[in-house]
C-alpha cells in the first residue's frame, strides 16, 4: 500500500469536502476500525468475515469504548463487564458518545474481563443483529452531526463467542492503543484539509470584497490574519507527516503524535474563526460551509484524548527521556 505518509496526502485532500472521507471510505471510525482489524484479526477467515465488508463499503463499524462513568481519557474506569460463560462472553454495561453506532453492522467493543489494573479489559466483535445490546439514544451534539451519530448503547445480556475476541483476554488495552494511534493522526490529516478549506473561502472573499477603495486583501491586517493562519497550517502538516513518516519507519510515534493532535486541533479552529472574521457576516452564515467547519472544530481537542491529556504524555515523555526526547531519527517499535 501507500503508506502513512501516502495516507495523509489523501486524506487531507479528500476532506477539504464534508463528503470526502466518507466518499473514499476514509471517514472515522471505520478508518481506525480497519486499520486494527488488519493487524490483530488472527485468521483471513476472521478478515473476510470482519475486515472486508468494511473495507468494500458494504457496511459501516464503530468502536466502542467510551461510558457514562468514566472511560474516556482513562480507559480503566471502564465498568461495562464481559463474563465469561462456557465458549461465550456475557455482556452488561452502558457505553456513549460512540460515533457512528447508527447504522453500523460491525462493532468493537472493550469490556473489563478482571480487576488486573494492566490486564483487565478485552476486546471483542460483535454483529449488530445480535441480540442482548440496544441504542438508548442518539445524542444531540453542538457540532455538525455525522453519519450514525454518537449514540449511546446498552448492553443487556449480549453474548459473544470466544471466537470473536481480538487478541488474548487482558489485551483490551493494547488493541485500544494500536487503534487509537494511527486513528489520532489520521484526524490530524482531515483537519489540515477543513482548515486549507476555510481559507481557501477567506482568500477568495477578501481578494474581492471592497473596502475603502481597495480589496480586503490589500489591508495590512487582513494580510496578518491569513499569514498567520496559513503558518500554523503549514506547520500542521510538517508535524503530520514526520509524525506519519515515522510510523511507516515502524516507530510507535506516540510523542509526534500527540504533538500534531495537539496542534493541528487548535490549527482547525483557528482557521475557521479566521475565515468568519475575515468574512463576517457571510462567514456567520450557512452560504458557505466556514460556520460548519467552526461548529465541527470544537470537539477536535476533546476526541482521542483531550489536549491536556496530550500534553501530559509529552510531559512524562521528556521526564523520562530527557535531551534523547528531542534526538532525532525513530526509535525501535518492538
């Protein structure tokens, strides 16, 4: 294949258009949710039965994770159980804000299996025609709501063979982090196409809006905002593709990673409120997709783990390596 680092020139054109993920099957969480299945299914009868359905399209996944009680930036509050019982798991718990659980066909779900702080959850698939598992409710959300929504999903007795678990039991937490990694970067590389996006509309409107005689582009302010605005999406897209570039050299990137997320979420934001200004009030407006995009990019530095989560791993990243923490060249996965 392309790679990372091909994947994030791709992704990032694809997604200077709403539809874009979604029309190249690069759209989350069927993205990440492929990326995993590829690497922990253990049979290719477990990947045509799982993997490929997504892969062609013909059905949609969701990743579930995430609980009412805690669960989200920590994942060992997780309180949904699986029981093991003969050849099958038995399921009770609740999970929420899980994206794009309307519609799906193919979930993934973590549940605790023992009290092992390092140990103690699992992974699992299960079909949504299996019974034992409801969606309580999809929940209404500030942004732009994407196909199959965040829902939230009860779990009542839901049984799932041993079969079906992804790695070993108490490997919850690895799947978890294989997912998530690339999954991270991979929103990195969307969101440097909506900000590109955001002002390829400023640019345009201000290079024949009039003001005072001359257009908005020639004003000195102006030319700041846009400058400004398109430094920090150049830099996004250096971070993401050192960051991409390391993970095809094999290198876990988990400090690259957070980096770029960190960035280019505050990047996608700044963007579009750059692009509103510059407009007004036809950037305020729904004439153009800006005001989409600005209401979209506030949930980017909450999604796979909140910015001061992120800032907390580089922290105990430079603590614990300190100068080797800015060497450079990768660092060995295994």
């Amino acid at each position: 294949g392309m790679g990372v680092v091909g994947m994030a020139a791709c992704y990032e054109e694809a997604a200077r258009s709403p539809f874009g993920p979604v029309m190249f099957n690069a759209a989350p969480p069927d993205d990440g949710n492929m990326i995993v299945l590829e690497k922990v299914l253990a049979t290719e009868a477990l990947k045509q039965r799982w993997l490929q359905p997504i892969i062609d399209g013909r059905v949609r996944s969701a990743f579930a994770m995430t609980e009412p009680d805690g669960c989200g930036s920590d994942p060992s509050l997780t309180y949904t159980r699986a029981e093991r019982q003969g050849d099958e798991w038995v399921i009770t718990g609740r999970k929420w804000f899980i994206t794009g659980a309307q519609g799906a066909q193919h979930f993934i779900l973590i549940a605790r299996t023992s009290e092992d702080e390092r140990k103690g959850l699992t992974a699992f698939l299960f079909d949504a025609s299996q019974p034992g598992w409801r969606i309580e409710r999809r929940i209404p959300i500030m942004g732009p709501e994407e196909h199959g929504g965040h829902c939230e999903l009860v779990f009542e007795g839901l049984r799932i063979p041993d079969a079906h678990r992804l790695l070993g039991v108490g490997d919850g937490l690895k799947v978890t982090q294989i997912r998530l990694g690339t999954a991270r970067l991979t929103h990195c590389m969307r969101w440097l196409g909506l900000s590109k996006r955001c002002l390829e509309e400023a640019g345009g409107y201000v290079s024949r809006r009039m003001s005072f005689g001359e257009t908005l582009a020639k004003h000195e302010g102006v030319q700041w905002m846009l400058g400004d605005a398109a430094k920090d999406i150049h830099i996004g897209r250096l971070l993401t593709m050192s960051a991409a570039w390391k993970l095809d050299q094999g290198d876990f990137a988990r400090a690259d990673i957070s980096i770029a997320k960190m960035h280019v979420a505050d990047t996608l934001h700044k963007a579009a409120d750059t692009a509103i200004q510059l407009m007004g009030a036809r950037g305020y407006s729904k004439d153009t997709m800006v005001e989409w995009i600005y209401r979209y990019a506030r949930q980017a530095r909450l999604v796979d783990g909140a910015s001061e989560i992120h800032k907390m791993v580089l922290s105990r990243a430079y603590l614990s390596e300190g100068p080797e923490f800015f060497k450079w060249g990768v660092s060995s996965a295994s």
